[in-house]
C-alpha cells in the first residue's frame, strides 16, 4: 500500500515536472510570435501578422494577448465576424483586461455599424 | 506573543513573494502594450454596382425656418459623395418635395389642371389620395407627426419611374429631414463658498435644474431604384446636441455638426468606407 502510494506520488511529480516546461514552452513560443506578429504589424503587413497570431493561439490557446492582437488584426482586414470571436475569445481567457475590453468596445461600434440590417419599405 | 510574530512573520513573506514577483515580471519584461492605427474597411449595405450615377432628388423638410433642410441635405450629400463614391453625382435643382407631396395629394383633376400649368415631374401624380390620414397635408412641417403625413410621396412608384427616366434611371435618394429646436432641464449641483461665523471657508453643495437648449435631427434617407421607382432601402436617424444657456449657436452650425455624425453612415450604404481608430496590441 504505502510503495503504491510512493508510486503514485513519483508519478505525480514525474508528470508535473515535465509538463510545467511543456507549458512555459508553449507560452515563450507563443509570446516570440505574438512579439513577430507586432513588429510586423507596425510595419503594415497586417497578413503576415495575422499569420503569427493565429499560430500563437495554436500554440498556446490560453494566451489571451494572441487572441486580442488576432482580433484587432482581423478588424484591421475588415473580416468582422472572426474578428468578433477573436474579442470573445480573449475576454473569456481574461475578462478584467481593461485593454481588451476597450478594443472590443471600439470594435463593436463599428460591427454595429456594418452590420446594421437594411430597413426595408413595406 | 507567538500570534503577532506569526503574523509579522507572514507579512514579511508576502511582501518578500510581492517583490519576488514583481521582480520576475520586470526580469521577463511585464505585459505590454503598444497603441497601434488601424483602418476598418466596411463594405457598403447596398449593391449599387447596377448604377452609374445617383440623383439626390431632395428632402421633405422642416422642423426649423432658419435652415433649409431640403437645399442643405443635397448639397452637403452631393459634396460628399461626389469625393467619397465612385457613382457620378446628378447636378439637378433640389425638388420641391413637400409641394410636389401636396400636389400629388390634391386629386387627379386638380393635380391636371397644375401640370398644364408646370410640366416639371413634380406634378406628375400617380396618386390621388390626400395624406396619410385623407386630409390636407400640413404645411409648414412642424413636428414628426406632421412629416410622416408625406410618406405616401417615397411609396409612388409611378413618380420616381418617370423622375428615373428623366435622368437615364439613376440611383434616386431621396427622404425626409426634420430639424427642430429641442430644451431639457437637466439636475446639476452647483458648488457655492461662503465664509462662516468664525470666518472659515465653507463649501456648499446646491442641487437645480439646469435648462439647456439645442436641436434634433431626424433624416430619412430613402434609397430608390430609378428604373423602377421602388424603394431598395431606407435608413432613419435621430441625433441631438444641447448646449448651455451661454452657448448661443446658430442653427445652420447645428445642423452641420449633426448632419457630420450621420454622413459616414449615410456614405456606407453607397460606398466602402475605411473607419480608423486606435487599438491596444498586447504582449
């Protein structure tokens, strides 16, 4: 019984220790994208920082910052739909994010705007 | 005696991990944030694509007699989509639409006898009804209840056919502008200081009604097919500035600066529009 449980614990601790750098290797991959998909985003190549973006959520789907960048870049490419579950997406992951609950705010303006239905004449 | 230290000692510990944490973070480089320009193509609402030019026909107006509604609304909308669309804008005098309305609601016989008398399309009916509820239109236009009576004129097919081949069937906007003077009285405290007995200075807190004036506006834009005279879309806005008693603005200024917070909306159901704004990048 107690060897079973020492088992039980080394396994434990096995699992933990390699599974802690698993996910901090997911997040410094994700963030070196995310960090890419910015300086190419200031250079205007919106598509090529839409790209990075889109693989950092892959890479790490709890990154919230990958999910708000991908967001502004698809508004930015005037794809609105994705782009709103993009916002969603980040504000589920981190929903006191003053910063990503501003852009979306800004961004639902505009949705709302384009999206206004057509009041037809009866 | 062991509690205080214990608690002490978890003080301490906690604002050793605080440091310890905030150390870390700046080690790593914290979260950042970059403010990034961007420009949001917004695809126009309606496929105007069949169409190669547009006719701002003119507005049934009214509400204000210090600014011409229907005069204003086409020029402004023609300046902006003669810069802002690719559709060629119809130079054509503004019509006078509320006559035009009036006309059409007078009956067929009455109505034959003003068209030997003015050849223009305005007198071309195809309706013989009397307003909305069959009586006399009313002129001037005060309030929305008196230009909703002019809603048959956007529904005679018959009309904005003939307008359309006049003009070799163009995109027809048209509709109708209400501008009027609005007042609301608002609760504001007011802060008061006076000096007390001992000589003091105390600061009172009084609560009124603050009376402020300023002007609503109300366009319809009706969106009409020139080949058939049937409308394709119609869009309603409401928009409203106050100003405090000092402000005396005049009302052509009102105007414009509401008519400006309507005109990317209006432009969008013709022509794509690039929104820009600002947004946060996070690291």
């Amino acid at each position: 019984m107690r060897a079973c449980r020492r088992v039980a614990v080394v396994g434990l601790l096995a699992v933990l220790s390699s599974a802690t750098p698993l996910f901090a290797d997911a997040r410094s991959d994700a963030k070196e994208l995310v960090s890419f998909g910015i300086e190419v985003a200031n250079r205007g190549l919106w598509r090529e920082a839409i790209y990075r973006w889109q693989r950092a959520t892959e890479v790490d789907p709890t990154y919230a910052a990958a999910f708000n960048n991908l967001a502004v870049g698809y508004e930015q490419e005037g794809e609105l739909l994705k782009a709103r579950d993009a916002y969603e997406k980040a504000l589920m992951l981190a929903p006191n994010d003053q910063s990503i609950r501003q852009n979306y705010e800004l961004f639902k303006e505009i949705n709302e705007r384009a999206s206004a239905p057509p009041k037809e004449q009866p | 005696m062991s509690g205080p230290v214990r608690h002490r000692k978890s003080s301490l510990s906690f604002a050793a991990l605080a440091s310890a944490c905030a150390a870390a973070t700046l080690a790593c480089g914290g979260v950042s944030s970059y403010e990034i320009p961007i420009e949001t193509p917004l695809r126009p609402k309606l496929e105007v694509s069949s169409f190669q030019r547009v006719l701002i026909a003119g507005f049934v107006a009214g509400g204000n007699e210090d600014v011409d509604g229907n005069q204003e609304t086409v020029r402004l909308l023609r300046s902006q989509l003669r810069s802002k669309s690719s559709l060629r804008v119809i130079d054509a005098d503004p019509l006078p639409l509320v006559e035009i309305a009036k006309n059409q609601s007078r009956g067929p016989i009455e109505a034959e006898q003003r068209r030997s008398g003015d050849a223009g399309p305005g007198s071309a009916s195809g309706n013989p009804d009397r307003g909305e509820g069959g009586q006399s239109l009313p002129s001037p236009i005060k309030s929305e209840k008196d230009i909703e009576q002019y809603e048959r004129l956007f529904a005679n097919t018959a009309y904005w056919k003939q307008l359309g081949e006049e003009y070799q069937n163009p995109l027809i906007v048209t509709g109708s502008v209400l501008f009027m003077e609005r007042t609301s009285s608002t609760m504001v405290s007011r802060q008061t200081e006076r000096l007390d007995a001992f000589g003091r200075r105390q600061v009172d807190s009084q609560r009124g009604l603050m009376e402020r004036r300023g002007y609503v506006l109300r366009p319809k834009f009706v969106f009409i097919d020139g080949r058939t005279g049937a409308t394709i879309h119609t869009e309603m806005h409401r928009e409203e500035i106050l100003y405090s008693n000092d402000q005396n603005m005049p009302p052509l200024s009102s105007y414009f600066e509401l008519m400006d917070r309507l005109v990317p909306t209006f432009l969008n159901a013709l022509s794509s529009q690039r929104v820009r704004g600002l947004r946060v990048l996070l690291k």
